[in-house]
C-alpha cells in the first residue's frame, strides 16, 4: 500500500502543472540572495551614472579652462621665439654679433 506510486505534494500546488524545473526556478527567483543581488547591482549602476556626470564636468571644466589660459600662453612663447629667431638672424645678417 504504502508504494502505490502516488506522490505528494505540497498544500496549494497542482503537481501536474508544475515540474521540477519550474519550481527550482520559482525557488530561485524568490530568493532573499538573487533580491539582495540584483539591489547591489541596482546601487552600483546609479553611482556610476553619478560618477559618470561628475567625471564629464570636471571634464568639461578642464577643458575650457585649458583652452582660456594655457592656449594663449603657449601662443605667445611661440611668437616670442619666432621674435627671437628673428632677431638673430637679422643680427647675423649685419655682422653683429649674436647677444646671449
């Protein structure tokens, strides 16, 4: 009697819905790890998007003040050394001696 082949089943559940497949994925889906997971993934992905516009601000703010000061600073030691360049060459030109 006791190996008729029946099989038990849990209160509430239509055993013949609902395979072993299905309730190992429902165990799982229902996981209190899985829930904790997919929230520290959830976290990580906000602080990189936050991360992401604080970067490209500062990003932006080096940029333009590179392009203000040091873009004009660099222009102008150019010419001073095309002046230079310049002058001694005319200076060598007239015979005079080259000034250190």
């Amino acid at each position: 009697m006791a190996s008729q082949g029946r099989r038990s089943s849990l209160p509430g559940r239509n055993p013949k819905n609902e395979g072993i497949l299905s309730r190992v994925s429902n165990s799982i889906s229902q996981s209190p790890i899985l829930f904790q997971g997919r929230q520290v993934a959830s976290d990580a992905a906000v602080v990189a998007k936050k991360l992401c516009k604080s970067t490209g601000r500062a990003a932006w703010m080096a940029g333009t003040t590179f392009l203000i000061l040091i873009v004009p600073l660099i222009i102008e030691m150019d010419r001073e050394q095309q002046m230079n360049e310049l002058e001694m060459q005319h200076a060598s030109l007239l015979g005079t001696p080259p000034q250190k």
